[in-house]
C-alpha cells in the first residue's frame, strides 16, 4: 500500500466505522479463500481498525466478532474444497503452473499436524493454502475445527491489538516525537518482515535440496 492510499483507506474505515463487522467480515473471509486470499491485504485493515478502537472511532465488538467469523467461515470453506476436490486441485491454475504452492503446504502440514494451522495463520502465503491442504489430507473435521477456532481466536485479536497498542501509545507521546517514534517502529517492522522473508527463502532452499 502506497502512503495516499493508505491513508484513504484510514479514512474511509472511520467513515463507514458503522459497517465495520461486516467489512472485516468480507476481507477476513476473502483472505481466508484458497488463491484469492493472497491479494486481500486483510491484515492491514485488522491494524487499521485496531487503531480507530484505540482512537474512540469504531466500537470494538463488532470489529473482533466480524474479524474471527470470517477468518474461522473462510478457512472452512477451503477445508471443504480441499477435501471435495483433493489433488484435481492441481489441475488448477496457479497450481497447475506452479505445483510447489501446494506441496510445500503439504510438507509443511506433514512436518507440524494441526498445529500448522495456527502457524499458517500468522503467515501470508500459507494462511489460505494450509486450510485446503488440511482437507486433501483428510485431517478429521472436529479436529480442524478446534485447531481452526484456535487460530483464529489468536490471530484476529493480535491484529486487532497491534493497531490498538500502536495508536494508543504514540498519543501518549509528545507531539513533537511521535513521528520519529512511529518511523523507528515502521523500520524495526520492516526490519523483521526481511528477517521472515530470509528464513522462508533459506527454508525453501532446504527443502529443495533434501
């Protein structure tokens, strides 16, 4: 997200703060999907809305009901396709392109069990992946969803607080040094995103030389 849009969006949230369980709700449950789920930046708005929260601009019920709805409905949609469909999910583009998408989920599901689930859901690529690779694994239903409601009853109140903590404790700052502060905590994020690029990038090397 560029600057102005990022800033439009901040504004459009707390213009329509009203309808904020139902759009959390949408974005949440889309990123959740098998493929679309990579090109809804859900994370963003669930930090954005955590500072509104913080900024007495958007009630936080709704906002946390509509965020661990989607996220739990979402994944359980791609549970059911992966375990309808199984491998003719591979005849699917991009999987039928790029077939590593999915085994490296599946390896990565073989290696952790259920508790992959609630790994995936704090990582981008893998959180709309590993519900479907669940369901072609045929991981029993009950089973993911406990692991699947566990999950999301982490992972979309830490988002949440994020943008809760963050707003919350800059205000109580000097005017004057909030925005340095706000760039330290802007680089050091920055700083760990590369670090977790790098460890998946040397992990994947691994596993393409084992």
């Amino acid at each position: 997200m560029g600057q102005g849009f990022f800033q439009e969006f901040v504004l459009w949230m707390r213009e329509y703060h009203r309808f904020a369980g139902v759009i959390l709700f949408s974005l949440v449950f889309l990123e959740s999907l098998l493929v679309v789920g990579w090109f809804v930046p859900a994370v963003a708005a669930l930090v954005v809305a955590g500072g509104l929260i913080a900024a007495g601009a958007m009630a936080p019920l709704p906002a946390l009901f509509g965020a661990v709805s989607g996220a739990f409905l979402g994944a359980c949609l791609s549970y059911w396709v992966g375990r309808h469909f199984r491998t003719r999910i591979l005849r699917l583009w991009p999987f039928s392109r790029r077939p590593g998408l999915i085994s490296r989920g599946r390896l990565f599901f073989r290696r952790h069990g259920g508790k992959s689930l609630l790994i995936a859901r704090f990582s981008k690529p893998l959180r709309p992946v590993l519900p479907a690779v669940a369901g072609m694994s045929r991981m029993p239903p009950r089973r993911f969803l406990a692991a699947n409601l566990l999950s999301v009853c982490l992972w979309a109140p830490a988002c949440l607080l994020a943008g809760f903590v963050t707003v919350g404790w800059v205000t109580l700052l000097p005017e004057s040094a909030r925005m340095p502060v706000a760039l330290g905590v802007a680089f050091l994020v920055l700083c760990l995103l590369v670090y977790i690029w790098r460890q998946r990038r040397f992990d994947s090397l691994e596993v393409r030389v084992s």
